[in-house]
C-alpha cells in the first residue's frame, strides 16, 4: 500500500508506524484526498483555458463539454501570427531580463550593508524596510509614475527594472541567508586583500546562489504577470508587454476563443519556470527565511 513506503527518515507529522493505528490511517487517507481534491480545483482553469483553445468560436459556444472535437494546433498559430505575439514576448522578456538582474543587485546590496557590513543607523534603515512591508504598492503608484515623467524615463524599461531593485521582502530574505554565511569567510577575503565591494562579489554572491535563484524566479513571474506600471509607463510607445497586450483586447473586437488562446500563451512561461523549479523555491525561501 502507499503509506507503507513511509520509513523513518522521510517521516513527517505522520510517522511510519503511526498508520498502522486504523485512525491515524484514515486521517491520512482524509488529508490526502482532501490535498488531490485542492489540486484539481486549481488545475481546472488553466486545464480549461487550455482545452478550449482548440475550439472555434462555434464550436466554444455550441459545445458544453470540455474536451474539443478535435486538437487543431493551427487554430494556436493562426492567433499568435494574427496578434503578433512575437514582439509583445520579446518585449516582456527585455522587461523580465533586467528585472531580475536589478531585483538580485541592488537588493542583495542593501541586504548585504544591513546584514553584514551594518554601518550607524543599520536598525533604523532596517525598520523603514519592515515598515514598507505594510504600503499597497498601489498607495505609491502615482507619486512614482510622476517622478517618472519629470525624469524622463517614460517610454523605457529602465523604470521596470528599478521598480523590482527596491522589494523589502527580497532584501529580508537576503539578510537572513547572508546572515548565516560564516564569519570567518568575510575575515579572510578581507585579510587577502578584498574591498567591501570585492568581499560581495567574489564571496558573498558565489555562497548565496540558493536565495539568488529564488528571488530570480520570484522576479521573473512577477515581472511577467506585472500589469499596473507597464501600462501606465509603456502605453502607446510600441514596447507593450504580453500583460499590456492582453488588457487592450477590451478596445477591440476580439472573439472569446482568441482572448483564451493569447491568455493560454500568457500563463505557459511561468508556468513552466515554476514547474521547473518549485523545489529550488520552497528550498531556497526556507534557508533564507528560517534561521538555524
């Protein structure tokens, strides 16, 4: 049976010889069943998107069931040729790109002077971080999209990419994972000669790379599904996002089989990043929330 495979080095909350008790069995069997049942309510939507992307508009309107007559992959080509799916992709993945290299930068920097280097009036700086947690990014969006055009930078990417350069629950998982780095490795960079800049390049970068890949793949999907900045600040210039493309569907006469087709391309990027690495991100937010 299933939970005879259970021993006692993969135990959890129900020990191996606990099922044997025919409560703690069905309690097992109830959780289990429940968690299934969890999964597919979640799958549904998207397996629904999905199936009924093969459809045409008759077919979708007339047909109650899920399962399409027949699977015509031509149907998916013909909508990401009609929308041009191929410049909003590219454009998404410049968007994503330098995300990321700002969300690991600059917040692993400012987590690396609050956890490490801990200058006067770290705990201070430390608080206003705590502090930002408990803003709406909405609550700011307007003083930030003003600053932005008095700047200039209005029609860029560079305003994306700062925005995911200054997130306070990044910079907290960064200060708990370089908070665990021991101290002697620093001491002994610094000893060989290392600056403070050296010691997080060459030390504190190479030693963090289970936390840098989280917070990677937290930016990369947030980045990709990010709606609200990339259409205030990219809106009529020709570098919209797959997200901006898909909200000016309202503005024009689109069937409901085409929307559900470029929402299907929209969702199967990070759907398939997190798919790849869901054990990386469970892992690596542990080690770098809970400390030992």
């Amino acid at each position: 049976m299933f939970f005879q495979k259970y021993n006692n080095k993969k135990d959890g909350v129900i020990r191996g010889y606990d099922i044997r008790s025919p409560k703690v069995k069905f309690l097992a069997v109830l959780i289990m069943a429940i968690c299934i049942f969890m999964v597919l309510v979640c799958l549904f939507p998207a397996v629904w998107v999905f199936l009924a992307s093969f459809k045409d508009i008759k077919e979708f309107t007339r047909n109650v069931t899920i399962f399409p007559d027949t699977f015509d992959w031509s149907r998916m080509l013909e909508t990401w040729n009609a929308f041009k799916f191929t410049k909003y992709f590219k454009n998404s993945l410049i968007s994503v790109a330098g995300s990321v290299v700002c969300a690991v930068l600059f917040n692993g920097l400012l987590a690396y002077g609050l956890g490490v280097l801990k200058p006067k009036g770290h705990k201070i700086a430390y608080g206003l971080v705590m502090w930002s947690l408990m803003i709406p990014a909405t609550t700011s969006i307007v003083a930030l999209f003003r600053n932005i055009n008095l700047i200039g930078l209005n029609k860029s990417f560079i305003p994306l990419w700062f925005a995911f350069g200054a997130n306070a629950f990044w910079v907290v998982l960064f200060k708990q994972f370089f908070e665990e780095i021991p101290k002697e490795l620093l001491e002994a960079a610094r000893l060989d000669g290392c600056g403070v800049l050296q010691v997080f390049t060459r030390v504190m970068l190479p030693l963090s790379k289970p936390i840098i890949m989280v917070v990677a793949i937290f930016a990369v999907t947030a980045a990709w599904s990010d709606f609200l900045l990339p259409y205030l600040v990219l809106n009529g210039s020709g570098k919209e996002t797959v997200m901006v493309k898909l909200f000016s569907f309202k503005d024009t006469p689109t069937d409901a089989v085409s929307v559900l087709r470029a929402s299907l391309f929209a969702i199967i990027p990070p759907t398939i990043i997190f798919a790849i690495f869901q054990k990386q991100i469970t892992d690596g937010a542990a080690s770098g929330a809970v400390k030992g």
